[in-house]
C-alpha cells in the first residue's frame, strides 16, 4: 500500500509539471513571421513576431546582405521569387518563419518623370570618354510589353539623330555586322530617327552579315515612346521604351547598342563606347 500512495504521488506530480510546462509555452512561446509590400525593387518588411527581442533577416537573393533590424528595407536587385527567411529570438527559443517575395519591378512610366528608376542599376556606364562622347549611363528594364531605357548624357546630348541597333534573335552571327563593334553585334534592327525631330522608322535587317541593308517597316511614332530631354544634377537625361511586339519572336534577351549623331552624321556618342577592340553590345534580359 505505501508503494501505491508513492507511485501515485509521483505520478501526480509528474502531470503537474507537465501541464505547468505547456502553460509556460503556451503563454511565452516565440513565434517568427512577417509581412512585406513590394515597390518596384525596394521592399518593406513588417515584423509581427511574438516575444521576440533580436531578429535576423535572410533575403534570399544572394546579396549577402543581412539585417537585424526589427522591420528592415531591402532592394532586390532584379525580379523573380525569393524565399526570405526571419529568424525571431527570445533567449534560448528561437523560431523561424520563411515565405516567398514576389518580385516584379518598378513600374516604368514613360513621362519625363524619372523617380520611377531610382532602385534600377546601371547596366552600364561608359568609361571611354572619347568614343562614349555624349553618351554616359544606361539602366534598361523589361516589362511584359515593352523594353525601357533610361539613358544619361553630357549637356550636348539632344539626338539629333539616333542609331539604334537591335540584335534581337540573340545572336552576334546572324543580322547587320558592324565594324563598330568588333566583340559582337549581329542587328535584325536599325532604329534610325531623331527625337529632336521627331521623325524615323525602324527598319529590318536584309542580305548579307556585312552589308547595311536595311528595309523600313514602322514608322518610329509606332514603336518608340520618349519623354523629352531633361536637365537632371548636371547630366542631361531621356527614358524611351521599344514595344516588344515590334522585334518579333524574341529569345530570352536582346542585344542593343546606341550611337548619337548630328543632323549631318558625324558621331557624337555612343554606348557602349564602339570603335575600339573590346567594343560589342550590350544585353537587356527580358
């Protein structure tokens, strides 16, 4: 019988801690989790933890940026899904939280108004000051229907006349070769024009690599929209977008470089800068 009232007390005893530890978790248990709203590539996360006290953020994006502020800002450097993990503290307890960001990019508008690419890149900037001449800085974006551009140049930049030329099968070998650029071009298209003036066309490529012989198909009212050029800390500054449908079957990325001539086409600039050993095109990923 004393073995009984024994067993039955440390039986009793045994559940009652249980049940005093549950209550314990139950009442202070950390709990991670998050949410965040996208703009363009700049996000904002809002932390909804539960008794936590540190915090530590893994954005998924290889940027090897870390935060550990409670609800931190984040810049993802291109669109895609991204898996963001939230690790929440308290002590000894740690819970972690982990969920998809969806990013889309900024929403480009074409309208002189250039706000909209503050978190977009440069894809390039020109290092050449002889060949680059007025043509600085280009940070490109591709949306659904159309290829954007934002192009920065020196005070004399007004583009006169514009050269244009678009490799938009992704392939160097095949389209109009120019001498210019040597690493590679290969351009179905030839969107030649002036924004000054606005006029042009855009024009297909035709016969063989080496020739320039080049056929109009749109008029450049039906392919480029282009704010006017604006004077921005010094640089003078222009947005333009392609209309995707206009470049047909495309392939993942275009290849594109851009000259600038006066009226009587003499060179002014060009970007990337062309003309010597390692000059050839650069890509927009659509």
């Amino acid at each position: 019988m004393k073995k009984n009232i024994i067993y039955l007390c440390c039986t009793a005893l045994i559940m009652l801690s249980i049940s005093a530890c549950k209550k314990n978790d139950q009442g202070s248990g950390t709990k991670a989790v998050f949410s965040y709203v996208a703009d363009g590539f700049n996000v904002n996360f809002t932390n909804f933890s539960q008794n936590a006290s540190e915090y530590s953020w893994d954005f998924g994006d290889n940027s090897n940026e870390k935060s550990t502020k409670k609800s931190p800002q984040h810049i993802f450097k291109s669109k895609g899904d991204f898996l963001v993990t939230l690790t929440a503290k308290q002590g000894s307890t740690i819970s972690t939280f982990t969920d998809t960001v969806s990013i889309i990019g900024p929403n480009i508008k074409i309208d002189g108004d250039f706000t909209d690419w503050q978190y977009v890149d440069y894809s390039f900037t020109n290092t050449d000051a002889v060949n680059g001449g007025t043509l600085l800085g280009i940070k490109t974006f591709a949306s659904p229907t159309d290829i954007n551009f934002y192009l920065e140049g020196t005070p004399a930049m007004q583009f006169a006349i514009i050269d244009m030329y678009i490799d938009a099968d992704n392939n160097p070998k095949t389209g109009f070769t120019t001498g210019q650029y040597p690493v590679g071009s290969g351009a179905e298209f030839l969107l030649e024009g002036s924004l000054a003036g606005g006029w042009g066309s855009l024009y297909t490529h035709t016969g063989d690599p080496a020739s320039f012989s080049f056929s109009p198909i749109f008029d450049i009212a039906d392919v480029l929209h282009y704010s006017a050029i604006k004077t921005v800390s010094g640089k003078n500054v222009i947005e333009f977008s392609i209309k995707k449908d206009k470049l047909g079957s495309l392939k993942g990325a275009i290849n594109f470089a851009i000259v600038e001539s006066t009226s009587g086409y003499a060179q002014l600039g060009a970007i990337p800068a062309n003309n010597s050993t390692s000059s050839g095109f650069l890509q927009v990923k659509l």
